[in-house]
C-alpha cells in the first residue's frame, strides 16, 4: 500500500512545492497595495485626530482637543442617535421582507426567476440617484397635504427608510434564496412525515439551517445602516435644521453626512472632523464584531 500512496504524494508534492515556493510573488504586491491604499492612510487618520490642519503637511498636534469638541457637538450627538434608530429600523424591515420574499420565490411559483430580477435592479441604481428619484417621488405624494419631504424630521427619517429598503431588499433577497436552498431536503422531508406544519418548519427548521444568511444579511444591513451617506445628502442633506444647545443642528442627518459637513465648515474644523471619524470607525467596528459574535454563536448553538 506504501508503494502505491508514494507516487500520488509525490505527484501533490510537485503541485504544492511551486506554489509555496513563489506564493510572495503574489502576496507581496496585494501586501504593498493594501499598506499604500489602506493601512497608512488608517495610521495617518488617527494621528491627524490630535492635530489642527488645513492639509495633512501643516498639521499641529493639540492632543484630545478634537475628541472633546466631537463629543460635545450637539450635532454629532443627534447624528449618532438618528444613525442608531435608522440602523435598527432598517435592519428589521430590510431583513423581515426580502426573507419572505427569498421564501416565497423558493416556492416554485410561476415567474419566479423574473421577480428576482425585477426585485435585484434597484441594488444597481447609484444611491445619490436613488436619494433624488426619490425626493421628487415624496415631494409629489405630500404637496397634495400641503408639505414637503424636509418639512418634518420624522418625513426625512421614515424616507430614508423607505428608500434604502426598495434598494437593498433584492440584494438580501438573493443572499436569503441561496440559504434557503441549501437547506438539506431530507430534513424537509423528515418535517412533513412528522406531520410538522408550514410555520413549524419554517422557524424550527428552515430558520435554522438559514442562520448563516441570517448572519451575513444582518451584518450587511448593520454596517450599511450606519455608513448611509450619498442617499442621505441627495434626499434630504439632513434638513430641516432646528437649534439645539445654542446650536444648529440637523435633524436627519446621519453621522457620515455629519462628518462629511463638519469637515466643510473651516479648515479649523478638520480636525474635528477626522476625530468625528475615528469614533465613526470603532463604533462600527465594535458593533459589526458583537453582531458577527452574537449571531454566529448561534449558527453553532443550531
């Protein structure tokens, strides 16, 4: 037997020898690019948090002074609660329909390969297009009401929702239709001969199996929730303002539209601005591990 396993080692030997051999010629360049593109950019972010810039070659250290005024900004604290409300809404609404939709274009209904398309082509569309296609359609629906779309927080917010839902369902929806079909059927099958019914199966059986697309579409509408920007400068670019703490403060502005519009202010406030972003980065960070952490620990528990 020793004879005959040799030639087939020696024959995955040649194989896997080049490749470990010249594996850096292709990992030092990928290495090189994301160092240039990313890591250094990341450093020098962080320590032009503590400085007073116009341009990153005339930065002057000040210490936490940016961290402070960020956290004492009305404006970013308001920008913070809107992203958390927005983030939660969207991930439930976002996830609930494009799961029963996954659900029921796995049915084998007549047409089904057509509504998929039909459901993915808003994902294709561009958000600032979507924010302004969107802001004619609202502004139509309430001038028969006699106001507009930034005459209440509450229209901007609930638009907002609206247009992030049409576009990023159909997205979710595909991930959810390839979890749903790789649901074993032998299991299905079990479910029926035990005469479980259509809502048993569904959440004993089904849910479970999917938690894998549960974990990635959640994670997806987390992240996207919390780093919204181009839809909301196009819809409502955070109007209508109201004064807050001697301040103005607008009252559906998300915290990167914050970011973004408090880097406009001055060269004074970009500073400011960059430490507004550090905090942006490991709010996110911490958020998506603990939501990776919580909804994976269950694909195991399952």
């Amino acid at each position: 037997m020793s004879k005959l396993r040799n030639p087939g080692k020696k024959s995955v030997d040649l194989v896997h020898d080049p490749i470990k051999k010249w594996a850096w010629l292709f990992i030092v360049p990928t290495f090189a690019a994301f160092c240039v593109g990313f890591i250094w950019p990341f450093i020098q972010g962080i320590y032009l948090s503590f400085c007073n810039f116009n341009v990153p070659a005339d930065a002057e250290w000040i210490g936490i002074g940016n961290y402070v005024k960020a956290l004492t900004d009305a404006g970013f604290v308001n920008a913070f609660k809107n992203t958390t409300a927005f983030a939660l809404v969207t991930i439930v609404v976002i996830n609930v329909i494009s799961f029963a939709i996954a659900y029921a274009l796995t049915q084998k209904i007549r047409g089904s390969n057509l509504f998929r398309t039909v459901f993915f082509m808003p994902n294709l569309i561009g958000g600032v297009v979507l924010g302004y296609i969107w802001s004619i359609i609202f502004d139509a629906i309430l001038k028969k009401y006699a106001t507009y779309l930034t005459a209440d927080p509450s229209y901007g917010f609930w638009g907002l929702v609206i247009l992030v839902a049409w576009q990023q369902i159909g997205y979710m929806m595909i991930i959810y239709i390839a979890g749903l079909q790789a649901v074993p059927e032998d299991i299905l099958e079990a479910a029926r001969i035990d005469g479980a019914t259509g809502s048993q199966t569904l959440f004993r059986v089904i849910i479970p199996n999917v938690m894998p697309s549960i974990t990635t579409c959640t994670f997806l509408t987390l992240t996207n929730g919390f780093k919204l920007f181009d839809q909301n400068l196009a819809l409502t670019a955070g109007m209508p303002s109201i004064m807050m703490e001697g301040a103005k403060v607008n009252t559906t502005e998300l915290l990167a539209l914050n970011i973004y519009s408090t880097y406009n202010i001055s060269k004074n406030y970009h500073g400011v601005a960059q430490a507004k972003a550090v905090i942006f980065f490991l709010l996110v960070a911490v958020l998506a591990l603990t939501q990776q952490y919580m909804t994976s620990s269950k694909e195991v528990q399952q």
